[in-house]
C-alpha cells in the first residue's frame, strides 16, 4: 500500500491511459519517503494493466491473489527486473554498488544480466518493467550501460530509476528522463503507515517516532526499534537543563549509548538529534533562531560522519547532547555562540 504521492500517481497513469508513456521515469527526492515502494507498485500496476488489456483505474493497488502480484511476489515474472546492490557471495557483505556485469555480463554470482531480458519480447504482455534502485548506487561503467538503455530503449520497456540525489546523476541520464518529485510525507500518512506496519506500538513511542520521521517513513521503520520516545524524553531533559546540571546529563546519556548493544539506539540518535534541533528552530527568531541554526548545522555534520570515520560513539554522543543542551539561552549553558560558529 502506498502512502500519498497521489500526483505522481496520477500522472503515470494518465500517461499509461493515453498512450504516452514515457520509456523512462526518475523518482527523484529524500530518503525513506517511499519513491521504491512507488516504484514496485508502479510496475506492478502496468504489468497487469498490460497483461489484462484493462484501463487506468485511481490506485495502485493489486489484489494479493491477482496472477501479476503472486509472480512479482515469488520473484518469477517474466517482464520485470529488478536492479539493485547485491550480496558478494565470497564475503557475505553488500558489494559497493550496482556494477556494469549486472547490466551486459553473465555471471553465477549476480544471475543473469539486464540485457538477457531484451533478447526477446516480453513474454506475458506486450511490456516490461524494469527498476533501477538506486541509481545514485551505479558505477560510472554501470551508469554508461544504463545510459545506452535509456538511448536505445527496447520497445514497450518502462524504466523506473529510483535517485536521493538526482544532482549527482549523468546529466545525460537525467535528460532521457521524465522526473517525477517526492517530498516528504505529511505527519498523518507517516503515522499512517506505523500504525500498517506497527499496530502494537504504544501510543508515547508512535508518536515520538513520527516527530523522529521528518516525513519519511523508511526513517521511522529504522528508528522503531531504537525506544525513540526515551530518546527523545533524554532530548527534552537537556534542552531544558540548568548550566551547571547540562554537562552531567549529556554524559549520562553518552554512556547509556556507548556499549555495543547500544548500538541501534546510538545510530538512532544520530539522526535524532540534528532533527530535534531542526524542530527547535521553528519557532524561534533573531539570535536565538540563529544560534539555533549553528548548533544544528554542527550536530548535522557531527552525526554525518561519526559512522563512516569511525569515531568513538561516547565522544560523538557527549557532543551531540551538550549541543541540544545549547538550546537552552547562553547565559544558562556553557556553549557559548563562539564555540558552535
């Protein structure tokens, strides 16, 4: 089920329903917002509209018992493909992005390539549907595979290319393509979707979690398991902490997320925290929006690089705190402007 995104919806199908469909698509916007579940629902749809003969209809969405949705579902329909970082079977890690092999060489360990589905027609309608997620995750051989694709597109072949950053595409893929914006979701559909996917999660957590979100549901499914209303509860406390008891929170809470088996909520509360600020922000003005807006741009990015420079969770969480403990007004925190500039 796809949660808002109607007008995109509605002008794919309209494209579909008039016959001018565009070969290739980019679902472009933020992280976790639902540009693949769009997607797989998209292809899904023209799949069976294509197989059926059937007109556009208002939705999306396919009966689970419907001959298209149980051959997406077993992985074995013949006219969609999905392209996306796969495993290295040698290591058992994710490779480092989506290779040229996947599109033109045949090879045991990523199965058959994209071009093998264009040896031959469609086999169950006149289309087929392929979905690239991401594209930001292609190598620059894999991107020039791809671009010939979208150069010479087969006939009745959609392409779905999934992009957080579209900026950082080939201009030249970005052009063969029709963009279709996402934005983030409204606060009732993101609690929407929780309540689907979660519907035992405590009112206190569902809320928190949806305040965590920003609008982006795949952010709220990673943060679920994290207790974000106790982090957030941890957040409020320095944000109103007096001076000379900010320091002593910020280090309990640091320690609390240093151990090993902390590490979900640590992960958690790196995002946490630029948001939390960001939302702080909002209803200030002058030196106090200002101010504001240094802690959050030092707490964003702090929290961007703690994992991949591998700096020490107690330290980074220490920080993070004592810069939402700098929410509070200067003369009752230590953080002074000078030092978060």
């Amino acid at each position: 089920m796809i949660a808002g995104h109607t007008e995109q919806g509605q002008a794919l199908r309209d494209a579909f329903a008039a016959g001018r469909m565009h070969h290739a698509w980019l679902l472009a916007g933020p992280r976790g917002v639902g540009k693949a579940s769009f997607a797989r629902a998209a292809a899904a749809w023209v799949l069976a509209r294509a197989a059926s003969g059937g007109t556009a209809d208002d939705s999306f969405e396919l009966d689970y018992d419907h001959p298209t949705a149980r051959l997406l579902a077993a992985g074995s329909h013949l006219d969609y493909r999905l392209v996306e970082i796969l495993e290295n079977p040698k290591t058992g890690k994710m490779r480092p992005g989506i290779s040229v092999d996947q599109f033109v060489k045949s090879d045991s360990t990523i199965g058959e390539p994209l071009a093998s589905i264009f040896r031959t027609k469609p086999a169950l309608s006149d289309w087929r549907v392929i979905v690239v997620d991401a594209a930001d995750d292609l190598n620059r051989n894999a991107a020039n595979a791809f671009l010939k694709n979208l150069e010479e597109p087969p006939p009745n072949t959609l392409f779905l290319a999934i992009s957080h950053s579209p900026s950082r595409l080939l201009p030249t893929i970005r052009s063969r393509c029709r963009v279709l914006r996402f934005q983030p979701l409204a606060d009732p559909e993101v609690e929407a979707v929780i309540g689907r996917l979660l519907p035992d999660l405590p009112d206190g957590e569902r809320a928190a979690l949806v305040a965590a979100a920003e609008g982006s549901p795949g952010r709220a499914m990673q943060l679920a398991s994290a207790n974000i209303a106790g982090l957030v509860a941890d957040l409020d406390a320095l944000a109103s902490a007096p001076a000379a008891m900010a320091a002593g929170k910020a280090l309990a809470v640091a320690r609390s997320l240093s151990s090993k088996a902390a590490t979900p909520r640590y992960e958690a509360f790196l995002g946490l925290v630029p948001a939390y600020i960001a939302s702080a922000s909002r209803d200030r003005t002058g030196a106090r929006l200002a101010r504001a807006l240094a802690l959050w741009e030092k707490a964003n990015t702090l929290a961007a690089s703690a994992l991949g420079l591998s700096l020490d969770p107690q330290s980074v969480a220490f920080e993070l705190a004592e810069l939402v403990a700098g929410l509070a007004t200067p003369s009752r925190n230590p953080l002074d402007a000078h030092e978060i500039a």
